[in-house]
C-alpha cells in the first residue's frame, strides 16, 4: 500500500501559507510554502506561492541567492551548462 499522495498532504499547509502571505505575514508564508515544498518537491502552486512572496517584498530574480536558486533545480531535476 503506498503513502498518502503528497500533493494532498500539502493542501492545509499550501492554504495557511496563502493566508499569512494575503495577511502580510512574510516570514509564516515563507516557512509554510518551504514546508509545502518539503511534502510536495514538485508543488507547482507553491513555487508560484513563492513568486508572490517575491514579489510583495521587492525581491528580483537577481536577489534570490545562488543557493535557492540550485535548490530549485535540483527539486526539479534542471541542469545547466555553464
């Protein structure tokens, strides 16, 4: 028998972080859309969550750290020649 589906596992924890994020609690969506990505790697609705998060506090694509950055392709299997 496999495990819950983790998309679904998600779901509650993808909502609070769209609420503290609607409520201008950045750094509560910040943790909840992290832990969203902990349960689901591959969770669409919490990368744009994250997109949002930038956006409403000024955060360029420049700003984000080169650690995010590789944190991100490794969950979505992305590599880059360089």
């Amino acid at each position: 028998m496999a495990g819950p589906d983790p998309v679904h596992a998600a779901e509650p924890t993808m909502l609070q972080a769209n609420v503290y994020l609607s409520h201008g609690q950045l750094a509560q969506a910040l943790a909840a859309f992290k832990e969203v990505l902990r349960l689901s790697p591959r969770s669409t609705a919490a990368l744009l969550g994250l997109s949002k998060l930038y956006a409403v506090t000024g955060q360029t694509k420049e700003a984000r750290s080169e650690e995010h950055t590789s944190e991100l392709q490794s969950r979505f299997g992305i590599s880059y020649a360089v």
